[in-house]
C-alpha cells in the first residue's frame, strides 16, 4: 500500500486533507487506492459524485442507464443545459474528468439488474445507493450483503432526507431496517412526490462523507444507525438500527419488480387493464364523442398542466366512485400512465367496472406527441 | 403527553401536521390515539389484523420499539414516538 505515490500536483490539491492531523497522507493514499461504485447519478448521486472525484477517491464507477433531463437541472448539480438529452454517465464523466484529472472514471450506462450487479459491484470496495425506487434500493443491498461489501445509503423525499451505512464489517442492512417494501402506490416516488432541489445536495453530501470516512478510516461511520433531517423543521434525529435476527438469509439475487410490485394481498402491480392511445384520445375529442376523462393526479399536478378532464385524485377514487361514469368509455390517466391503472384495478375489482381505459403514457405522452407547447414534469 | 412525528409522507393524512400529541401508556395506544384522529393514516400504519405494518418502524426515542416491547412499549408523558416510513426517492 505505501508504494502509492503522489505527484507533486496530487500532493498540491490534496494538501487541506493531509494536513488534518488524523486524516494526513495515509488517509489519501486509502482514497487513492478505494474503487466506489456510485449507482444513479441523480440529486444523490450529483454531490456524491463531485465530492469523492474532488477528494481523490482512486477508482470511482458511474452506473445510470437514462439521459439528462431538463427537470434534472433543479436540483442534479453535475449537469449543465448543454448535457440535456445526453446520456447521464457521459455528462458526468466529461463534468468530473474536468474536476480531477488524476481520478479513474468508469462508466456503467446500464440499469442494474439482477443480471448484472453482482459482476459489476465485485470489483469495487464499496457502493454508495443514489437510486430512486425500492427494486434498485434491494437489488444494491442484496448484492452487497452476498458479496460483502458497504452499502452507504441515502433516500430523499420532498423535504425529509434518510442516512445510513448497511454491511458494515458485519452490522445491519436494509432488510433489517425494512424487510418488505410498501405496496405500490403507497409512497409516491420522487416523480409523484417531489423533493425541494436543496435537499439531495444535503443529504449526498451526507453520503459522501460516510464513504470517506470508512474508506480513509477515520470516524464512526453510520452503522447501526439511521439518520433522518426534515428540512422544513430542521429536526433531526439518529435512531439504532439492529440486526434483526428474522431477516433471511440472503444467498442469491431475486426478481426484485416482482418483490417490490407484490403488495400485502398478493395483488400484481402490473395488472393488464384496457388501453388507449393519445392519438385515439384525440380522435375521441375532435370527433365529440360522448365519453369521461378522468385525471387522479393531485391538484398541484392538475395546474402545472391539464386535459380539462374530472380531477378525482387517485387517493380519493374509491370514496367518489359515483362520479365515474358506468354507461360510457370512461378514459382515466395520471401523468405517466402507473397511478391510473392503480385505478382502474381497484375501481374494476371492487366495483365491477368494465368501461375503464388507460390513457397510456399520461398526460407526459401527450405533450410529446399531440401538444407539443404543453409543460412536462 | 407522548408525541408523535408523523414523516413526510404520511402527512397528507394528518393536515400536514408534523407532530400529534397522544395519549396512551403503550405505542399501540398512541398510535391508535393519533389514528382515530386520522383514520386515512390508520389504514396506512396497520395491516388489517392490526399488526404494524412491516415497512413502518416505529421508535421511541432512538430505540427500534422491536428490540423492546414491541407494540406494548411503555411511553411516558416526554417520550418522542417515530414513524419510519421506507422511503425509495432521489429520482433521476
């Protein structure tokens, strides 16, 4: 390990972290020769990224299979409005590679899979979780529990952050915090839900602290512990996290839609329900067409941008069923196309409904193909 | 009286109020206190038999109530009681 030597020029920038009596040149030389695979590169993955690159992190993988959006600016940090449309981990890595030349990028621009996480979280020392939904958030967990690696761990939702570092030299991980995920539809994803932009470059930050310290070894790191912030109050708390002695055995990776979309009763998520396109929800408009469009967004959603349609948010579909319509084609949708097929599976099975169709893609797919000028989110 | 912190996203069934005063000796009996306030969140923390549901933990103070007395968890008057939701977010 001492053969790891810096140039004068490493020596210059690093010079605030060795000059930190407990973290000195030791400690650098530990990030020098660390590989961290950093999964999503999102408002966590942002921070995290510029960070561990700043610090001198040696080897740092990027994995994220989507392109930059225009809604990513408000809060992922690592891009600019000319990386919009370009592949995430190319952004990033072009950003970073102008941060700090004498880090080692590697590029990942896939989804992880159950196919692929093992062989790709192998060669790295530690992973840091920026993802945003619970199949990836157990994926990366069960893979790091079989192959022994940390799992440094960080959730945003709207205002409230979460914290903590699973696998730790044998500690707790996160089926032992949350051994089931909620039903779909319970907790609204980020993309239903929001997040102040401020609030990932906090909790990121967070995160990529945790990762220096257990890669230079310095510190507590958060094990056996989770740390929460609600940024609207500013409270925060540290609770314990335990090893829960019912928590399985994990030996092999699973198919974590099909655990992740089970909900308590043992009801598919994706339930097939009947169809329509925009194009025909067009037709079905121009040609006046007797017939009920229905939108379970929530009201906020409904001013950001509307197809006129009766506002029942999905929450509430079940209490005001007699304000759906049974003697007509009845076209419900939400913004991507997932909450309103939630509605109309409990509207069909509780109900009986049989004149409900899907507004495939949402409102999102008709502002890309029928009103262009329409605001998407 | 106890308090309890509602998260972020189980506040929309409570008016958004961050915290709710209970009462109650055990967990199970603020929680129930909080709930028949909010019935929306009733359904949300309990499973049908009553049983809290598994990806909700519940603390007091900094103690997992599962590493305690579970449900029948003595509170005081101070006692700060948590509900853990996982929380998937971050988006990208």
């Amino acid at each position: 390990m001492n053969s790891t030597s810096f140039s004068k020029a490493e020596l210059e920038r690093y010079s605030r972290h060795l000059i930190i009596p407990e973290f000195n040149i030791k400690g650098q030389r530990r990030l020098k020769n660390a590989k961290v695979l950093v999964v999503g590169t999102g408002g966590l993955g942002s921070p995290l990224l510029l960070y561990l690159t700043a610090a001198g992190v040696g080897t740092i993988g990027i994995l994220d299979f989507d392109v930059v959006d225009d809604s990513n600016l408000q809060r992922q940090v690592l891009f600019s409005v000319d990386d919009v449309g370009k592949p995430k981990v190319e952004a990033a890595q072009k950003r970073l590679k102008g941060l700090n030349p004498h880090v080692n990028l590697v590029v990942h621009n896939t989804m992880l899979t159950s196919e692929n996480a093992l062989d790709i979280i192998k060669d790295y020392d530690l992973v840091a979780d920026g993802t945003d939904n619970f199949p990836t958030r157990y994926l990366v967990n069960d893979a790091c529990v079989i192959l022994g690696k940390p799992n440094v761990y960080a959730s945003i939702f709207r205002f409230e952050g979460q914290v903590s570092v699973f696998n730790y030299k044998n500690g707790p991980h996160y089926r032992d915090l949350f051994p089931t995920p909620p039903p779909p539809g319970l907790v609204p994803s980020c993309a239903e839900g929001g997040v102040i932009g401020v609030l990932p470059g906090i909790i990121g930050s967070l995160q990529a602290n945790e990762v220096l310290k257990i890669l230079s070894g310095i510190g507590e790191p958060l094990s056996g512990r989770l740390f929460l912030f609600d940024a609207l109050t500013f409270e925060t708390r540290t609770l314990k996290v335990h090893k829960n002695p019912e928590t399985p055995e994990i030996k092999e990776l699973i198919d974590y839609d099909h655990f992740c979309g089970l909900n308590l009763n043992g009801e598919s998520k994706d339930e097939e329900v009947k169809e329509i396109t925009v194009e025909e929800l067009k037709s079905l408009k121009d040609s006046n067409s007797d017939y009920q469009l229905i939108d379970v967004r929530e009201e906020y959603e409904y001013e950001i941008c509307n197809l006129e349609a009766e506002l029942i948010p999905l929450g509430g579909i079940l209490d005001n069923v007699e304000k759906v319509a049974s003697d007509k084609k009845v076209i419900v949708h939400c913004r991507s196309g997932a909450r309103s097929a939630t509605a109309i599976s409990q509207l069909e099975k509780k109900f009986g409904f049989d004149n409900l169709y899907n507004l495939r893609g949402g409102i999102l797919a008709w502002a890309d193909s029928i009103d262009t000028s329409m605001a998407k989110y | 009286m106890a308090k309890v912190i509602i998260p972020t996203p189980l506040r929309k069934f409570t008016n958004n109020t961050a915290s709710i005063d209970a009462n109650g000796g055990t967990i199970k009996e603020s929680i129930i206190s909080v709930a028949d306030q909010f019935p929306e969140l009733k359904k949300h923390i309990f499973e049908d038999g009553g049983e809290i549901r598994k990806f909700i933990r519940i603390y007091v103070g900094d103690e997992d109530i599962n590493v305690l007395d579970k449900e029948n968890t003595k509170v005081s008057s101070d006692s700060v009681i948590s509900i853990i939701p996982a929380i998937a977010g971050g988006i990208s």
